[in-house]
C-alpha cells in the first residue's frame, strides 16, 4: 500500500546544491514517523500490560489521570515545540534564547494550570487519593516541557535521527520500569513512577543536545509580552481543541463511570496512535514550509500528499472492521471485548483526521494559527453538545460517533480556509479509485466469510488492498528549489 515518492532533480539548480528533494523528505518523515512509531508502541505495550493487571474500572481511573494530564501539557504550550521549529528555521541564530524563553514561559504556565486543574477535580468530587495521584502525575509535565522544546531546535535543524534515539529510550524505561512496578504489585501508583522516570531521563538526554544546536547566547531583546502576544495561540488553541478532542473521557466518567473510561481508553489511544503517519510526513515538511516561496507546483504535490495519506487511512479502516474483534480478545481479553466495536467506529474517523492534520500545517507554516482558535470553537460546540446529549444513553459509542462527527466538521472548515489561503479546494488525487477498491474488497470479505475462516479471509483481504494500493498509487512528488516544498 506504500506509496512509492520519486523526486525530479531540478536541472538549472547549481551542482553543488542540487539535492533529491524527495528523497530528503522521505528520509526526514521515516525517521519522524519512526520516532513516533517507537513512542507509540512502548506506550501501547505499557497500556495494554496496565489494562490486563489493573482490570477495566482502576485502568479506566488511569486513563482519566493521564487525560487531565495531557490536556494540562498541550494548554501550557504542547505546540510551543512545533513554534520553536518554525522560527529557528528561519533564523537558526535565535535558537538559545527562543529555546530558553519558550521553556521558561511554559514552565510558568504549566504551575498556574496545575494549581487551577488538581483543585477543580476535587470541586467534581474526586476523592482524596485521586487528587494525590494526579498531582503526582502532573511532576512529569515539567521535565516533558523541556524536552519537547529541545526536540522542537532539533526539528529545526533537520536532526530527526536523535529524536528517534530519544524517544526509544523513553519508550524502553516507561516500558520497564512500568512492569517492574506492576509485577511488583504497585498498581496505579508504579505506573505513575514509571511515568515520571521516563520523561526525567529524555530531558536529561534532550537539553544538552539542544544547548550544542544552539551556540549562539546573544541577547534576547525582545520582551515578555511580545513572546505571549506571538505564541498566545498556541495556548489558547489547545484550550479550545481539547475541550472536544479529550472532554470525551471526563464525561464519561462523571456521566456513565471509570469502566466506560477503561473501555473507551485503548481503542481512543489507538486511533490517536494512527497520527503517526501524518505527524512523519509533515513534520518533516515544516521547516521548509515555512520558508517556502509556494510556486505553480505546490498544487502538484497538495493532491498527491492527501492521496497518500487516504490510501493509508483506507487500508487502516479495513484492517480495524476485519481484525478488531479478534485483536481485542487476544490482547486484553473478554472484559474488553466492547472496546472492538469502539475502535471500529473510531477507525472512520481516520479519514478526516489525516486530511485535517495535513491542512493544518499547512496553515501553520503560513502563520496563520490564529484561524485555529475559529475552527476549533465551533468544534468544541459541536463535540461537547453531542457528547452531553448522546452519552447517558449510549456511553462510549456515543464518544466514538462524536469523535467523527467533529473530525468532519473540522474538515469543512479546514477546505474553506484552504481555498481562501490557496485559490482551490485540496482534495487527495485518484480518491474515487481507491475507494471504489476499498468497497469491493469489503463486500467480497463479508460475502466469503460465510463460507470460509474469517481470519484467514479478513488476511488475505488485507494483503491484496496493500499491493492494489501499492501499484495503483505509485507518484511522482515534484521538487522544487531548496526553499520549495509541499503546500499542503
């Protein structure tokens, strides 16, 4: 199903400066995606060892902790990470003091929110031991500031190979010392320590590298108010959109309970792992999307970016619908055989998704982030309306149909801008193709299943979608100068 990205080598371009701009891209975005793909697989180890030990309702009170948490890391500035890579792309000779004004600034938002977010829970009548466990979980929202904007001087710099190397060792102590704890019978609280180590450890690692990136220690002349008037939205934007991205989880343990939380936990964790792909592909691109000249071919590479990114989803949709059933009784085992039907739901959402993360960054490159604070308003509306009205009578498969309902709401708003920024509506090339294919497929596995093993026909399926779209999808991604990239 991989799409095979061959790049044009400009012939005018100077010799000593030509460059394989796919080639550059694709070696940028493996190592994006891999360091992603190593986080997101220790990550998903860790969760399913914890879902198996703890059992559905103190896995589900997990979930909601680490939830709170991470909705406190992306309003404190998550996205600082992805301003930092942008403007020391630009100006590589402001690395130090951006990095060490940004992780300052998030350092104090992150103690502010932390004082608001642990008293609120008790407010909702959370016990005393679960206040105490999320104020020990929210230790690890410091040392994690730091090494995200550590990462962020590396993106910057095209060092995607060492934040590969970090994340696995994250991933390796998270991953380890997480199941020491829990053999050991610590429960909750060993998994919170494990946490902690982990996200110690990378910052250790990061910081150091990051300060050699950045030699330069001039001084920083602009003032305080500047730098939150310039990444004032990447705080408020993440309020907005976790309101509807992460609210899911908090309703329905105050609404339905924790074990509906521990249901809905690993099929939701599932579905934000599959960001990987996109997460790769553009993360790479952003350093120099921001300092693109957006010429004739960008409208060239905006179709073909989005038609890999829609075969990729395609393929993930069939192999949840076909595989779930059986990959949740094997890994987590009866108590948890909802969470299939979950993640089916939640696969179609993919789509959208995938769309929305490539027109976002586009977005972004061309400092228009501010347009997310609109987009993402009305889709706390959206989600946060639906959730309120659908939960108490469907529980998780409410959350699960919301998620895309919102994922395309997002979407429309997302193509309105675009053709505003842009002069046309992006849109992924040979899509009608692709998905006549998916559909054929589907129909022949539900028919032959009848009378054959479902595994080993949902299998096969799986395998004949991967070579169509292999050989169905194979592009040409032009390349421009050095300064030209995909406008996505």
């Amino acid at each position: 199903m991989n799409a095979i990205l061959e790049a044009k080598i400009v012939e005018n371009r100077p010799t000593g400066t030509r460059r394989n701009f796919g080639a550059k891209v694709l070696s940028g975005a493996a190592s994006l995606s891999a360091s992603q793909v190593v986080r997101r697989v220790f990550r998903t180890f860790f969760l399913l060892l914890a879902a198996r030990l703890l059992g559905p309702e103190v896995f589900g009170l997990y979930v909601l902790l680490l939830t709170v948490t991470e909705i406190v890391a992306l309003v404190s500035g998550a996205g600082f990470g992805d301003y930092l890579t942008r403007e020391v792309a630009k100006a590589p000779e402001r690395a130090y003091r951006l990095l060490s004004r940004i992780t300052r600034l998030r350092l104090v938002y992150l103690l502010i929110l932390a004082a608001i977010v642990i008293p609120t829970l008790g407010l909702l009548k959370y016990s005393p031991s679960v206040l105490v466990n999320a104020a020990l979980l929210s230790l690890t929202l410091l040392p994690r500031a730091v090494a995200e904007s550590s990462q962020g001087i590396m993106r910057a710099m095209h060092r995607f190979g060492t934040v590969f190397w970090i994340e696995l060792l994250q991933g390796a102590v998270l991953l380890g010392t997480g199941a020491l704890f829990l053999f050991e019978g610590r429960g909750l609280r060993g998994i919170i320590w494990a946490e902690i180590s982990s996200v110690l450890l990378g910052a250790a690692v990061a910081l150091p590298i990051a300060l050699r990136l950045s030699p330069d220690r001039g001084r920083d002349e602009s003032g305080w108010r500047q730098q939150i008037r310039e990444t004032f939205a990447f705080n408020l934007y993440p309020l907005i959109a976790n309101a509807y991205d992460r609210v899911d989880v908090v309703l329905l343990s105050k609404l339905v309970g924790n074990t509906a939380v521990g249901i809905y936990g690993l099929p939701y964790r599932a579905f934000t792992a599959l960001s990987i792909v996109p997460y790769g592909i553009m993360g790479a691109l952003l350093p120099s999307l921001a300092k693109s000249t957006w010429n004739q071919d960008e409208r060239e590479r905006c179709g073909i970016t989005m038609q890999l990114l829609y075969a990729v989803a395609l393929f993930l949709i069939l192999g949840a619908m076909l595989m779930a059933n059986v990959a949740v009784r094997f890994l987590l085992g009866p108590g948890y055989q909802a969470s299939a039907t979950v993640l089916k739901i939640l696969a179609w959402a993919t789509v959208p998704a995938f769309l929305n993360f490539t027109l976002n960054t586009m977005l972004l490159a061309k400092n228009q982030e501010r347009v997310f604070l609109r987009t993402a308003s009305v889709c706390t509306v959206v989600n946060i309306s639906a959730n309120l009205l659908l939960i108490p009578r469907y529980s998780y498969i409410a959350a699960a149909a919301v998620t895309i309902l919102t994922e395309l709401v997002l979407l429309g708003q997302n193509l309105a801008l675009a053709r505003k920024c842009l002069g046309y509506v992006p849109l992924p090339k040979r899509a009608l193709r692709n998905s006549l294919a998916f559909a054929a497929i589907f129909i022949v596995v539900h028919e032959g299943s009848r009378f054959l093993p479902a595994l080993a026909v949902a299998a096969a399926a799986l395998a004949i979608f991967a070579v169509y779209l292999y050989a169905a999808n194979r592009i040409l991604w032009p390349a421009g100068r050095e300064n030209t990239v995909c406008a996505t």
